[in-house]
C-alpha cells in the first residue's frame, strides 16, 4: 500500500511541476512578446521622418513642395516613404524639369529640385512665362521679381501651359534670348522686348530709350557677335538713349542711326 501511495505522490509532483512550467512559459511567451513589440516600437520612433532638407528651389515654395509629396503634417514613417513616388508627383509641377528624392537612415529626407529657367513673358491666354527650352509656365500666385523681357508678335495658339510653344516665332525669339546668355552679353540684361511681327526681321528693344536693335533671322547669331563686339569695346553707354537703331542685318556691318535733335 505504502508503495502505492509513493507512486501516487510521485504523479502528482510531476504533474505539479508540469503545470508550475507550463505557466512560467507561458509568462515568459509573454513577457517575450511584450518585450519584441516594445522594441518594435522603439524601432518605428526611431525611423520617424525628422529632416527633410530642399534644395534648387526658387519658384515652388518649400511648403508647395512638401504639400506637393504629402509630407506637410502628419507624422511620416521613412521606411514608408517610395523616392520615386516622390518625384512623380513632384514632376506634376509646371515649374519643375528634373527631380530627385533620397533617404537616408535613419530619419533623413534629401529633395533636389531642378526647375524650369524663365526667359520672358509672352502673352497667350493670359500672361504666361517661356523657359529656355520653349516650355510654357504660368506666372507664380505669389510674388517675384523678375528682370525678364515680352515676346511679342507671336500671333497663334501658343500651346498648352507645362508643353513645348508650338510657334515658330516664340521658338525663334528663346533661341535668341538664349545665345545672348551663352555668349554672357550685356545686351541681355537691357532688353525689355523681342519683337517677332515680322519672322525675317526680329526686333530687340531696349530699356535705354527704347534703342531698336534690327537682326536677320537666319543669322542672328552673326548679328549679335558684331553688336556685342560693339557693346563690350566702343558703345559709351552714357550715350545709348540717344541712338535710335542698331541694325547688323547686314554682313560685317553695324549700321547706326542716332535720333534726331
């Protein structure tokens, strides 16, 4: 009997300490899973989105970009951020050519902008900007300054807002604008018009009295070398106003009028 009662002591023992283990586990599974969720979330607070650096930015605001990529409130995660999301939407912008969007742990943001480049006015449906490429651009809402001279004569449908100017004189008037730029002349500081009434014959117009500057279309670039030659070595520019034209539409000549008396 004795040895019956042993056996049965012995049972239960185990049965007790099976149980006494059974819940331990099962509080350290807990614990254990406690613990893994704490460090999940120490690890997601850790990769909250806190610097967003812009750069290239001129003409969109840095509140218009970050609205633009819906980073302008609410609490980002940088592991839920896609770059190339970002700069599709980014592209969206009339004023932005080129995008670029980097993250780095592990809580950065890098946004490069490269906008679109004014070159003038021109009226189409409004008054719009044109870029060196020939793109059309709305006028910003908000304020600037801009030292930008009109196209004018461009007659026709421009072409829409965001696309490259379908007229040929509005083509015709950037490559202009844009030679004077590659060649650093002064002229293109005190142009205050690009006249394109007649497509043989553009027009500048200057700011100094409303000089005009006559070119031929076909060798403009000719032109402008012999009136920039004459700008940076004999212009006196004290004198400028009292000239009426420049007209170098003919070869190796630069014909002046000075206005009368």
């Amino acid at each position: 009997m004795a040895k019956f009662w042993n056996k049965r002591r012995k049972k239960s023992f185990k049965i007790t300490v099976f149980y006494i283990g059974l819940i331990l586990a099962g509080t350290l599974l807990i614990y254990g899973f406690r613990q893994i969720k704490h460090m999940v979330q120490d690890g997601t607070a850790k990769f909250q989105l806190k610097e967003i650096e812009v750069n290239g930015n001129y003409i969109e605001t840095r509140a218009d970009i970050l609205k633009r990529c819906g980073l302008e409130s609410s609490p980002v995660r940088l592991l839920d951020i896609d770059p190339n999301e970002l700069v599709r939407k980014l592209l969206h912008s009339p004023y932005i050519k080129n995008a670029a969007a980097v993250t780095s742990l592990p809580a950065s943001l890098r946004i490069t902008i490269d906008e679109r480049k004014p070159c003038a006015f021109i009226y189409g449906r409004g008054l719009n900007l044109i870029d060196t490429e020939g793109v059309l651009i709305p006028v910003p809402r908000r304020s600037i300054s801009w030292n930008l001279p009109f196209i004018t004569g461009a007659e026709g449908p421009l072409g829409s807002l965001g696309q490259r100017t379908r007229s040929k004189k509005a083509q015709k008037a950037v490559q202009i604008l844009d030679y004077l730029q590659y060649a650093d002349s002064p002229i293109i500081q005190i142009i205050s018009e690009i006249d394109m009434s007649s497509s043989r014959n553009p027009k500048l117009r200057l700011v100094k009295g409303g000089v005009e500057v006559r070119l031929d279309a076909d060798n403009y670039q000719e032109n402008l070398f012999v009136l920039n030659q004459y700008f940076n070595h004999y212009l006196d520019w004290n004198k400028l106003a009292a000239i009426e034209y420049f007209d170098v539409r003919f070869k190796d000549q630069l014909i002046i009028k000075e206005k009368k008396s």
